[in-house]
C-alpha cells in the first residue's frame, strides 16, 4: 500500500490553482492578443503569464522538484517528483470568451500521477484528487446526447455580438444543450468553491 499525498502537498497545490486564477480572470474577455505556437494551437499572454507565475511558486517551495509546462517547457523531468501544468486547457474557449476552459496542474512521483487539480477560475470551482485521500464530494456523471449537427468542436476566437446572437437563435441553441451536458460531466474527486 503507497502512502498518502502529504496534505501540505494538497493545500501548495491549492495554492498554485488560486495564483493562476487570479492572473486568468484578470485577463478573460479583455481581447488578449492570440499567437500560435509551433503546432499552431493558440496561445496568450494569460498562458504564458500564468504558468510563469506557478514556476516560480514552484522553485521558491520545491527547488529540486521538476515541472513540465505547456507553455515554458521542462526542467528536472528526471525528478522523483514533477509537476505537470497546463494554465489555459481550453484557450480557444478563453479567447472566446466562453468559461469552458480550465488550469490543470498535477504531480506525478516517481512516474506515477499522485495529485489533480482542475480549476475553473471564472465559475469558481476546484476538483482536487490526491492518492489516498477521500473524495469530499461524490460527483455524479450522466450520459449527454450527442451534439446536433450545427456544433463545432472548438468554438471560434470570435465571440457573439449581442445582434449576431440574436439573429443565430437556432445555432446559439443547439450549442446550449452540449454546454449543458458539458456542466454534469464531471469526476470523482473532492470539490470545492475556489
């Protein structure tokens, strides 16, 4: 039987989460300017920003840990233990404007995924998984239908103006059902109000 995640391990994760969320919200909907990356996906300063600030967190608490991010590369992935971020998954929903995005951190020890966090920072809401900890709250998941035909898969970096969404009523109410779904999908992991 492994050990439990030290629950300082838990609460620094936390931690993390709370920092990237205040830089994303201080930057969702405000018309960031979008680069693309070498695989031509898109990328912001709220990415680049966020995930800087959880490096040097990091660094300051856990100089000999690794970290393997999506924007700023690697350092010491031969760590016992890593941290595995994402500050943006979902950045074309950010730049958007939609809140169907979230930051994903994790630590993974000695190869094997130890810790979870999923953060929404707009809605507020946290799920945290941790070996050997016991979820606070039992989420439940459903099966979603699947989405009409007029849905995308990735939204576009355009969001509706207010005349365009109510001449798209149709399409703006195709999407609501999958958006819905989207909602009740979640995971068994202790939740909480960030």
């Amino acid at each position: 039987m492994t050990a439990p995640i030290d629950a300082a391990l838990i609460a620094f994760a936390d931690e993390l989460a709370d920092a990237a969320g205040e830089i994303v919200r201080r930057y969702f909907r405000r018309g960031v300017t979008v680069d693309d990356k070498a695989d031509m996906s898109p990328v912001t300063i709220a990415d680049r920003e966020a995930e800087a600030a959880l490096r040097v967190l990091i660094e300051r608490r856990f100089p000999d840990h690794g970290i393997l991010g999506e924007e700023h590369g690697s350092v010491r992935t031969g760590a016992e233990r890593v941290w595995v971020l994402d500050p943006i998954d979902g950045t074309k929903s950010f730049i958007s404007g939609v809140p169907l995005f979230g930051t994903l951190i994790a630590l993974v020890e000695g190869g094997v995924p130890v810790l979870g966090v999923i953060d929404q920072p707009i809605s507020r809401e946290r799920w945290i998984g941790a070996r050997g900890h016991k979820s606070a709250r039992r989420l439940a998941r459903r099966r979603c239908l699947p989405p009409p035909p007029t849905c995308s898969g990735a939204p576009t970096p355009r969001p509706f103006s207010a005349s365009r969404a109510r001449s798209s009523s149709r399409a703006l109410a195709a999407i609501a059902m999958p958006m819905a779904c989207w909602r009740q999908v979640s995971w068994t992991w202790s939740w909480k109000r960030a």
